[in-house]
C-alpha cells in the first residue's frame, strides 16, 4: 500500500501460531463514520474543552428560551378558554322586558 492506514477489512485471515491478514482493504474513517453510525463516531477534531463548555452552555439556553415561549403560548391559550366568551342575550318568546313609564295616567 505504501502507508500504514487507520483502518482495514481483511478478506482473507491465515491462522497459524500468529495470525496473518492476506488480502486487506483500507477503509476511510468517514466511511465507517456514515455507514456503520452505531458502531463509530468520528470525534469533532481542534473543539477544545472550553469550546465544547460553551457550545453546550449556548444549548442549554436555547432549550430554556424555547421552554419560556412554550409555556408563555400555552398559558394564553389557557386564558383564553378559561375566560367567558362575552354576556349574550337570549330571546324568549312571550318574555316582554319590563317598561319604566311614569304613572301619568293615575286616576282618571
């Protein structure tokens, strides 16, 4: 190959006192990374401890500026359908609202 890659499948194995791969196939990183996810991760290279503290403190407040708007829009819809839907009037036939006259005609 002419370097020593990172990775390799080796097709064939011979198994004598030590074991000896015959025909091998080197496997880049990222490939494993995107095909196998379960079984590798590639880890972020140059992210220092400080940067990986301050990407996480940034998520952190993220998360807590969504909860803060979520419960602000829940507890308006809560007022919302707490609060009664305005006074109306009902009609009912028969039922005269009752009149304030003066008592003009008094007597005859």
């Amino acid at each position: 190959m002419g370097y020593m890659p990172d990775y390799v499948v080796y097709h064939e194995l011979i198994m004598t006192v030590k074991e000896y791969m015959q025909c091998v196939t080197s496997v880049e990183a990222a490939w494993l990374a995107e095909l196998g996810p379960m079984f590798y991760s590639l880890k972020e290279a140059g992210s220092t401890r400080i940067e990986k503290r301050l990407q996480s403190i940034r998520k952190a407040r993220n998360m807590e500026e969504e909860l803060k708007q979520a419960s602000s829009e829940l507890s308006g819809i809560e007022r919302t359908a707490r609060s009664p839907a305005g006074s109306t009037r009902i009609a009912e036939p028969g039922k005269v609202p009752a009149s304030v006259r003066s008592s003009a005609r008094f007597g005859m």
